[in-house]
C-alpha cells in the first residue's frame, strides 16, 4: 500500500473509526459505570502502547513529564464530560457536532491564554456556528437539555487541551506523549469512579466486547492510523477530513439508534459544518498560498 498516495484515504478510515467509538462507547456503559469503562479503556491503550514507545527508542526529558501530565489531565476534563454526555442519553449526531465546535473555540482559548489574535475569517465562521448551536439546543423548545450543556463544556475543555498540546508537541516526543496523556486520562476517571460509582458484580460478554472494540479498534487503532495518516497528508487537507467525523457519527446514530434528526437539527447541524469548512478552508488556502510564495521566492533567487 502506497501511504504517501493514501494518506487521505486513511484519515478518512479514522473519522469512521472515531465515528465508531462513539457508539462503542455508549454500548460499553450500558453495562460498565461510565467513568469506569473510560479509565479501564484508557489505562488498557497506554499498558499496550507502553512497549511501542520503548521499543521505538522515544523517551521524554524529566523537565518535560510535567507538561505531558498536565495535557493529560486536561484531556481527562474534557473525556469526563464527554462520557457523562452520553450517559445522560446524549444523542450521538447532537454531541458530535457540539463536539466539532471545539475547531472554532480553540482560537478563543489562544486569545485568552497566549494573547494570539485568530484570524479575520474566525470572527466571520464563529457567528455562523453561534447560530447553528442555536439551532441544536433549541429543537426541543427554548431550553437547553442537562447533556448538550456538557457536551459544551467538553467541546471547550477538549479546546483548551488543543491549544496546549500543540506547544507541548514540538518539544516532546509523541508516542511518549501519547502513552501518558493516555495514562492520565485514565488515572483521573478511575479516582472519580471509585468515588462516585458503584461497579457491578459482573459484566457479561457483550459489554466486554463492546470494551475490547474501543480499547483495540477506537482508541489504539485510530491513534495509530491518524499519526500515519498525519505524517503524509498536508495539515490543511488533514483538518478538513477531519470535519468528517461528525457527519459519519450523524449516520450511525440514525442507522443504530433512530436518532430523531428534526428540521431544526438538520439546520443546525449544517450551519456548524458551513463554519467549519468556512475556517478550515480558509486555512488551507492560506496556508497553501504562503508555501507556494515561499517556492516562488526561492525559484528567483536561484535564478538570480
């Protein structure tokens, strides 16, 4: 197989995979408490990556290991709410688009934390998005359902997770990275979970299939193939395949579940995805543009 010409087609596979986890997931906590099923799922993915990293000579400089823990309890805050969200009965479409808005909080969150001012085509999508929210949280009246609040919030924890991790990327190495945010993650929901959750006695075979699917296919699986995915596709094009995860999760929830999908949810729904592709396309080309004046540059002064 051709990575470097599949690369798209990879990422592609992993927003179908993400797509899966969801409903993964909200079939593990039918029979698992969901905190518990988040901190086994991701304590189980950082034992089995552990050797990978070892066995790919990535270590971490001591300096760095407090960053890492701290990203990972941050991606532990925005999980948390997450698996609340769907506990809760979360539809699957709903959450998925109020997740994707985490794209578009980001720039917030660098504005408030790092002082970086976002883009002018950010304040256009940003009304655009606000609008389509409405849309969502409103379909069943003028109110706002207990777990579309938390999916909000997990939208803006996984934002500010965003932004940090992209500073602590460059400096550390990323299996590493991976292995002990994984690992945090799942320290923090297993803490609360023997605080507030009572685990069952037993937990039948179907649940413990649903859980070895997420840990295999979800969780390890999709890491893997998104960093491969990554590696020979442009961040741009990788950022607007990514919009594709919700649309896929939209799907399942009404194929599985028969997720009711009402005029004003489909409106939403579509302005949310109108604002993405309007910043992340607007990204792209600019981005794209910059490199091919860059090449342009160097063609003349090679020239000259």
């Amino acid at each position: 197989m051709d990575l470097k010409r599949n690369g798209e087609w990879i990422l592609v596979f992993v927003t179908i995979l993400a797509a899966l986890g969801w409903v993964f997931s909200k079939e593990s906590i039918l029979g698992m408490p969901p905190l518990g099923f988040m901190a086994l799922r991701f304590l189980s993915a950082s034992v089995i990556l552990f050797p990978v990293c070892i066995g790919a000579h990535q270590r971490i400089e001591l300096p760095n290991l407090p960053k890492a823990i701290f990203a990972g309890c941050l991606q532990a805050i925005n999980i948390i709410f997450w698996i609340l969200a769907i506990s809760l009965g979360g539809e699957l479409g709903e959450g998925s688009f109020i997740m994707s808005l985490s794209v578009l909080m980001a720039p917030l969150v660098g504005l408030i934390f790092f002082k970086e001012k976002p883009l002018l085509i950010f304040w256009i999508s940003l009304p655009i998005a606000v609008v389509g929210l409405a849309f969502l949280t409103l379909s069943n009246g003028w109110h706002a359902n207990i777990n579309q609040v938390w999916f909000f919030t997990s939208a803006l924890a996984q934002a500010i997770f965003f932004i940090f991790n992209s500073r602590f990327v460059q400096k550390i190495a990323i299996l590493p990275l991976i292995v002990i945010q994984l690992f945090c993650t799942g320290s923090c929901c297993l803490i609360l979970s023997l605080f507030f959750e009572t685990w069952p006695s037993t937990v039948s075979w179907v649940t413990l299939g649903w859980f070895v699917a997420s840990v295999l296919i979800a969780t390890i699986l999709r890491y893997a193939l998104q960093l491969v995915g990554q590696k020979y596709v442009p961040v741009g094009n990788a950022a607007i395949i990514m919009i594709l995860e919700p649309i896929f999760t939209t799907i399942a929830g009404v194929i599985i579940y028969s997720e009711p999908m009402p005029w004003m949810k489909w409106i939403g729904c579509s302005l949310i995805l109108i604002s993405l592709l309007t910043y992340r396309g607007y990204v792209f080309i600019r981005t794209r543009r910059s490199i091919l004046f860059k090449v342009d540059q160097s063609s003349e002064n090679i020239q000259n």
